[in-house]
C-alpha cells in the first residue's frame, strides 16, 4: 500500500502548493465591522489583534454628514481636538487607502463624538513586500467617497457581468481534477 500512500501524500502536497499560490491581496478593513463608524464602539478593541500594513484601506460606513471621518495627529487624537485635520470627509463612506508605514489617527469631528468613542488608531506596517512591489508614487489617493444621493436606480439590465476571473476559475478546476484524482486513486 506504500503506492497509494505516496500518491495520497503527492496530492496533497500538490494541494497545498496550489492554495499557496494564490496571492495574498491588500486588505480592505471595514471600521466597527457591523458597528460601522459610530459613538459607543470601542475601535480600540475593534483594532486589536488586526495588523494593518501599507495598502491596506479602512472603510468607514456611517450616515452621510451625521459624522465625519477626520484623519489627525497623535495630539488631537489623545485630546479629542477637532478642526485640524490632515484630511477630513463625511460622505457616509469613507475610504482612507494607508498609505505610509506608522500610525494613522482618526476621529470624528462631530463635538462630542470622540469623546464618546470615535477615535481609532491604527499601527501601519510597512507593506509587506515581496520583490518589485509596484510603486505607490504618482497615484492619486483614489478615495472612494461613493455619491450619497439616493440616485433612483437606472433600469438597465445590462449587469450581466461574470464576475469571476479566469485566473479563479482556473485554480478551481484544478483543484477539482485533483480532488476528481484523490477520489480515483483512493477507490
Ligand atoms: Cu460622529
């Protein structure tokens, strides 16, 4: 039986392999989860255990212009001083692409609100980078502030988009005939 065992053992291997293969991407981290971007959430609990790395992006969701997403310095951060922020928005969906290594502080501008818990740090590693990251120069922050105007929703059924990539659906055949294969070899 030392044939089967070895082919068992090879498949797997080669099954590992192929989950290996498939490349990590920049995390999208949506603040509060659920919670979304609101006063009584403890973000520093929220923050906790996640590692954050350079392009990586935070996705702040909350009621467009009950709050604000104010990115600000270590100082403002620990006094909860609104009014001299780095960059500040309150579309109802923020999203802040990290884009350098350190730590990032956000609060909401709202008087009070940061005194009652919409404050968030984050530590930014530097982008976990393999060989020839693509340059984060010359591209425009790109921020997401999706329109907030409830825009009736234009009847034109043309979404028939696949939305899965060849490359995914690639790995998944694969991964199928080599299940197809283990079922095979084991019977
Ligand atoms: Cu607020």
């Amino acid at each position: 039986m030392a044939g089967l065992r070895g082919s068992v053992t090879g498949i797997a291997c080669v099954l590992l392999a192929l989950c290996m293969a498939v490349p990590t991407l920049a995390t999208v981290y949506t603040v509060g989860d659920s919670s979304g971007w609101a006063t009584g959430v403890d973000y520093t609990t929220w923050a906790k255990g996640k590692t954050f790395a350079v392009g990586d992006s935070l996705v702040f969701n909350y009621g467009g212009g009950a709050h604000t997403v104010d990115e600000v310095n270590a100082s403002d951060y620990n006094t909860c001083t609104v009014g001299n922020y780095i960059s500040t928005d309150q579309s109802g969906a923020t999203t802040i692409p990290l884009k350098t290594a350190g730590t990032h502080y956000f609060i909401c501008g709202v008087t009070g609100h940061c005194g009652s818990g919409m404050k968030l740090a984050v530590d930014v590693a530097a982008a976990a980078a393999p060989s020839g990251t693509p340059s984060s120069s010359g591209t425009p922050p790109a921020t997401n502030t999706t329109v907030t105007t409830p825009t009736p929703v234009t009847t034109k059924p043309t979404t028939t988009v696949p939305s899965s990539s060849g490359a995914v659906s690639s790995v998944e055949a694969l991964v199928m005939t080599m299940i197809a294969l283990f079922v095979l070899v084991v019977s």
